[in-house]
C-alpha cells in the first residue's frame, strides 16, 4: 500500500507541474485542492476558451479585410475601373497612344484631373468602346441595316474618343466660370481680413477653408504649395498660370503689384470686387437679350420643325402613294436629327450664359 500511495502522490505532484507550466503563457488559477481529473477538467475547459478566443479573432479579422476591401473598392471610381482594365489588355496600343497625343498633360492640370497621362487614354479608349457598343445595340434594336448598324457604332467610337479627349477642357473651362463668378466675394472676404490686420497668407488660408466652391478647392492649393516651400509669389503665379482666365490675371498682378511696391490692399481688392460684380450684371442684361431670340429660334426647332416635317412627309406620301421615307429612316431622324438640333441650341444659348 505505500508503494501504491507513493505513485498516486508521485503522479499527483507531476500533473500539478504539469498545469502550472501550460498555465504560465495564458493566466494563472488556483490549483490547490483540485484533484487531477479536476484539473484536467479545467485544462481542458481553458483549451476550449483559447480555441473559441481564437475563432473570434479569426473571424473579426477577416470581417475587418472584407470591410476594408469593400471600402477600397467604393473608393475606385468607374473611370479608375475602366482605364485599369483597358490597360490590362491594350497597353501597348495605349502607350503608342498617349505619345501622339499633344497638349494632355496641361489639360489635365487645369481640370485638376488626377490621372495620370497613359491612364486617362486608356479611359477614352474604354469610353469609345462602350459608347461604340451601345450605339450598335440601340441601331439594332431599331430594326437598322447591319451595315447602317456598324456605321453608327463607328460614328459612336469615333464621337465618344473625342468627346474625352476634349473632356478635360470642359471641365477647365467650367472652373474657371466657377472662380470668376465667385471673385467678388473673395475678394471682398481677403479685403476684410487684410482690414482686419491679419497677413495675406492668413487671409488665403481663410478662403481655403470656406465655401466657395472651386476657389476654395484652389486657394488650398495655393496654401499646401506654400507649406511645400514654395514662395507666396511663386504659388499665386502657378495659379494664374492654371487659371489662364483674363480676371484672375488681373487680380494676381494686383496683388503682387502690391505686396512688391507696397500700397492699400483691401481698398485695391475692394475696387476690383465692385468692378467685377459690375461688369458681370452688364453681361447678364445682356444675355437676357440674347435669350429671347433664341428661345424662339428654339421653340421652332423642338416643336414647330418636327409637326411640320411630319406633315410634309405624310403630304408626300399621300400624293405619290408611296413612303417617301422608310420607317427605319423616319424613326432615325424624330429619334436623332431633331433632338440634336435641339441638344445643339440649348448648347448655344448655355454657352451665351455670362461667365
């Protein structure tokens, strides 16, 4: 009996060890009093609760990589997605491309278009062949001739090409009608801090912050190339140069006028704010003017020019007992000749709208 008693106490003392050293990386619990089955019981219970800590984690991660997949992928925009993926197959086409195409890199620039030069030809191209494809489909779907149908999706390529590649100009010239047409309260917003005795630097970073649309976007341009280490002069002249426009010319030599040669700033801002603001109800008064010859010219087109041709067509069917147009052709015309005539003067009377 005690060399029975000495085994159990032996084997006792030796599943004791053995706990205390599984338990030393994970927590420490009280053994004392615990039988070995307990504290196999209890070895076993903490397995499992390291095994289910470590599903959860497992599973919090992978929760974690699918939310932050899905939120890079929100944060790719369709035009990424469609330049990425023409890339993937036409690079070479794309490189060649991009080379022979003069001016890009500058229109780029202006409309503040981060893309890079190969990367937005590779966006024109994906926009050519979607607009080719679509135009196909939509010539099908009009019971068009197969040679008609490919004409049109090659006028569709064609179009869509150089509707992106004038894109950028578009989008340039839209901003800078934002930034002229909110000159005057910049303006006026700079005059009244500099009256204020806050630094012109401070002033810019003011209008950075507010709401004014585009100016704002590039008044914190100015101030991030400021911080860069460029010169107050040499951010100002960079953005002149993006602007090209006539007004804001005219307001960075003031202001560098004065800042080298000294003089009242906000009196010189002030004047040229009224001035702008004056010169832009003139334009309005006369664009009022404009728009009611051509509302008419418009009318014309988009409703009378329709009927009538209808009409006349029908005439001439009538008296000759025949279609003078086939369907398919009459269908093109009420579908796309007098939608584009009309595309065309709300196009005109848009750009007659004072900048």
């Amino acid at each position: 009996m005690g060399i029975v008693e000495g085994i159990i106490n032996f084997l006792d003392r030796l599943g004791g060890k053995t706990l205390e050293v599984v338990e030393i990386p994970t927590r420490r619990i009280s053994t004392e009093g615990m039988s070995i089955r307990e504290r196999l019981e209890l070895l076993k219970k903490m397995r499992e609760e390291i095994e289910k800590e470590k599903e959860s984690e497992e599973e919090k991660l992978i929760e974690d990589t699918i939310e932050w997949r899905e939120k890079t992928l929100r944060q790719i925009s369709l035009s990424e997605r469609i330049a990425d993926g023409v890339l993937k197959y036409l690079k070479g086409p794309v490189s060649s491309l991009s080379s022979s195409i003069k001016g890009l890199d500058i229109d780029l620039y202006r409309a503040n278009i981060n893309m890079s030069r190969e990367r937005y030809v590779a966006l024109m191209l994906g926009v050519a062949i979607l607009v080719g494809i679509f135009s196909f489909a939509f010539s099908l779907i009009l019971y068009l001739p197969i040679d008609i149908s490919i004409l049109v999706s090659l006028l569709g390529f064609i179009g869509g090409f150089w509707y992106m590649r004038y894109y950028p100009r578009v989008v340039w010239r839209r901003r800078v009608a934002e930034v002229e047409k909110a000159l005057p309260y910049v303006l006026r917003h700079i005059a009244s801090l500099l009256s204020a005795g806050i630094g012109i630097a401070e002033a810019f970073v003011s209008v950075a912050k507010a709401d004014y649309g585009v100016i704002s976007e590039e008044f914190y341009l100015i101030v991030q190339d400021m911080h860069k280490g460029a010169s107050f002069e040499d951010a100002l002249s960079k953005f002149e140069m993006k602007m090209a426009s006539e007004n804001v010319t005219r307001v960075t030599k003031q202001i560098l006028r004065a800042i080298k040669f000294g003089g009242n700033l906000a009196d010189i801002l002030y004047k040229m704010a009224d001035e702008f603001a004056f010169e832009y109800r003139l334009k309005l008064m006369e664009y009022v003017q404009k728009i009611n010859g051509l509302s008419f010219v418009y009318m014309f087109l988009s409703v009378i020019m329709p009927t009538l041709f209808i009409v006349v067509i029908l005439a001439g069917s009538i008296l000759s007992r025949t279609l003078v147009i086939s369907i398919p052709g009459l269908v093109a015309i009420m579908l796309f000749a007098f939608p584009m005539l009309s595309l065309i003067m709300i196009t005109m009377i848009k750009r007659a709208e004072p900048r």
